[in-house]
C-alpha cells in the first residue's frame, strides 16, 4: 500500500519530527521569580546553553584563533581572553575549513601562550576528524524539502559526551542549501538550534562577510535569516584607520588587531564597548634543515587600548587647557568641532605635542563629555553673532592647581 504521509514529514521538513510531542496550547501563568530557572550563560554574555550564537568576520581577523581560544577558555575555565567563564564544559569544534596539521599549530600555539597542558584538556576538547564533513540541512530529492542527514547524530555524540559548547567554524561548509535563500537558512539556522536546545549546548557559528563595509552584523554574507535566527550576534573586525589614528596604533599595524562588537544581544543587556583583541605571533619549535625557523602562528590576546592621556603630565594637560581657555590669536573661541576651520580645539594638541587629530580628537570628545569643557554662547568679535565655544571648567582641571 502507498505511504500515506506528506511528503514534508517523510523528509523530514521539520526537524526529528519523531521527537515532537503533540500540538497543544496551554494556558499561560504567571510564575513565581525564584522557581524560573536562570539562564544558563557560559561564556560572558556571549555563549549561552539552548542558543544559538553568530560570530562574523573578515578573513585575517583571527576569528578561528578567537574560536579555539574560547573553546579553551571554556573548557579550563579560564579567563583567558578578559571574559568571564561561568562554567567549565566539554567543548566540540566542527573544523569544516582547514586541515588537521594547521588546528594543530593553532592549538599548540594558544596552549604556549597560555601554559595549557594536555591534562588541561584531555577529555573535554573534541574536533571532528580531517574530512569529515558535516551536513546539517539540505535538499531532499525531490528538490524542494528539506533534509537533516546529520543533526540527529550531533545531538547524539553532543549528549554523549556531554559537549556545553559545539562550534562550527564555517557555518557556510555545515549545510548544503542555497545561502542567498531566506527560507533556507530559516531551516538551516532552525537544525543548530534544535542541536543546542535537545543537546542542551551552546552552539557558536563562524560565518564570513560579504563584500563591502564591515560595520554591523548585517554584513554577513548570504540571506539575512541566518542574523535574525542567532539570538546572540557577534562581529569580529579589523581595527580602522581612524580607530589606529585615535588609539596611537601605527598605520602597518592596525591589522594586527581587532574588535569584538556585540552587535546583537536578545537575551542580555548590549554590551557598552568594544573589546579589543591582539594577533601575535608565537613561533613553533619545529625547524628543520628546508626550514630553519619554526612555524609562526597567529594567537589571539585582550588588547587593551592605551588612555589617550597616557604619557602626559598633569602639567602638559593644564597647559593645553590654558591654551583653550585663551582662545585663538583673533580673540575667537575654540570650538569642539573638526569642521570649523581655525577654532578647532584639537590643533592645541596638534601644535603643543604633535599628536594625531584622531588622538586630538578623541582628548576633546572626552573633555567635553567628562564636563571639564563646557559649550556656551559668546559674542564672536569676528562675525560679529552669537555663537558656541569651549570654556574650561577650572573644577575639573587634573591635579592640583
């Protein structure tokens, strides 16, 4: 007798449909505070156990140095990377981009950085073996439905070995649908987040970019399903000539670091900065005669930028302070715009200590929001109008006057 049932369900549209309890409603109540369970965040606020976390990035911003180091971090429970680690869990890393000799030298480079031995990790870092590819939705044969060949062996082996927290570092290699598709990546995103709800983990996605501008989590590349479907999305990208400029990092450098950006946070407060990251390079101790220095390998490590006013006295500051307060040679006031051209108070700075306007720039933005420079109406004697200036507040003037 023929098979009686939809398609959909043959295929497995929805997910393991086997494990789907009936459809009902209940009614809604509301509980009290302390029986509601607390959510179950393991690493900051950026990896949480039920959940589905984005990680987008360029390429040669370190974004797989980043992975493994959260992984190790998690796994040690260890601030490795100045986040906090709220619980040590099992950690699985889904390698689907590179070969195993280099995940290697990465993993050997971080353990040197970090003085992580074996025993450290031994029985609690799992990685899919070289060529093993994984395939979490794609299309059915009969071209339109959508199957899952390996999610219920994921949630299987993640139970298994108690995994907290699966990686997948490419997203993009993990499914075989059609990433421009919106209801595609609807499915595929759906798939990770039944792994991380069933298997009870965290699962951290690695996605690329599109190209163009790096500036918000919608450049990811592909259908904009797969950003609404993460709850926590994080952007990884590489530190800006005006950010180099403003941080006192030399222009062939600035490549060396990157930002972490909360770009999308649903289940917790935004974070209010970005947090900064370092590439260095530790060298491997495998030279040969073909080779005679050892491998270098990029490690990832919390950059914090220095203080604008670091290096400076409190004398130095006073005396750009008089400067501002003196105004410009015509009798004019400063101005805390870089547009007016002659009033900008940031060419104090510029002519006093030969900062970068980016640093020049970043001293008066902080003056101003501290209070130490207030804006006020004066009469120009130049124009002749009322207009805004910078006045010192002499209450705030660092140190002792």
């Amino acid at each position: 007798m023929p098979d009686d049932t939809p398609r959909w369900r043959q295929q497995g549209f929805l997910g393991l449909v086997d494990d789907e309890p009936p459809f009902i409603l209940r009614p809604l109540r509301i509980r009290d505070q302390k029986s509601i369970p607390h959510r179950q965040w393991i690493y900051g606020t950026h990896i949480i156990r039920g959940y589905v976390s984005l990680l987008v990035a360029p390429g040669g911003t370190g974004k797989s140095s980043l992975i493994l180091g959260i992984g190790m971090a998690c796994a040690t429970q260890r601030n490795l990377l100045g986040t906090v680690v709220h619980q040590q869990v099992n950690v699985a890393v889904l390698n689907l981009e590179d070969p195993q000799e280099e995940v290697d030298r990465r993993v050997t480079a971080l353990s040197m950085r970090y003085g992580i031995s074996d025993a450290d990790i031994s029985d609690r870092v799992f990685m899919t073996p070289e060529g093993r590819s994984v395939v979490i939705a794609a299309k059915g044969d009969d071209g339109f439905s959508v199957i899952h060949p390996d999610e219920r062996a994921i949630i299987e082996k993640v139970k298994d070995e108690r995994i907290g927290l699966l990686a997948v570092d490419p997203y993009a290699e993990s499914h075989a649908l059609e990433e421009n598709s919106n209801p595609d990546m609807v499915r595929a995103a759906a798939a990770w987040r039944r792994v991380a709800r069933i298997g009870n983990c965290a699962v951290l996605l690695a996605h690329h970019v599109r190209k163009g501008t790096v500036d918000s989590i919608e450049a990811a590349r592909g259908a904009k399903a797969l950003t609404d479907s993460a709850r926590v999305g994080l952007l990884l990208s590489t530190m800006s000539e005006a950010e180099a400029d403003t941080l006192g990092v030399a222009q062939d450098d600035r490549l060396k670091y990157a930002r972490l950006d909360d770009a999308k946070a649903n289940l917790a407060p935004r974070a209010p900065k970005a947090v900064w990251f370092h590439l260095a390079t530790v060298t491997l101790d495998n030279a040969t005669e073909l080779y005679p220095k050892g491998d270098g390998v990029v490690v990832i490590e919390q950059w914090q930028p220095q203080s604008v006013f670091a290096g400076f006295s409190d004398a130095q500051l006073n005396e750009a302070l008089d400067a501002i307060e003196a105004g410009t040679d015509d009798g004019r006031r400063f101005s805390a715009r870089r547009e007016d051209a002659g009033r900008w108070a940031g060419q104090v700075f510029i002519d006093l200590f030969g900062l970068t306007e980016g640093s020049a720039s970043e001293i008066i933005r902080t003056w101003v929001k501290s209070g130490l420079l207030t804006l006020r109406k004066y009469h120009d004697s130049v124009t002749r109008k009322e207009r805004n200036g910078l006045f010192v507040n002499a209450t705030k003037r660092p140190g002792e006057r």
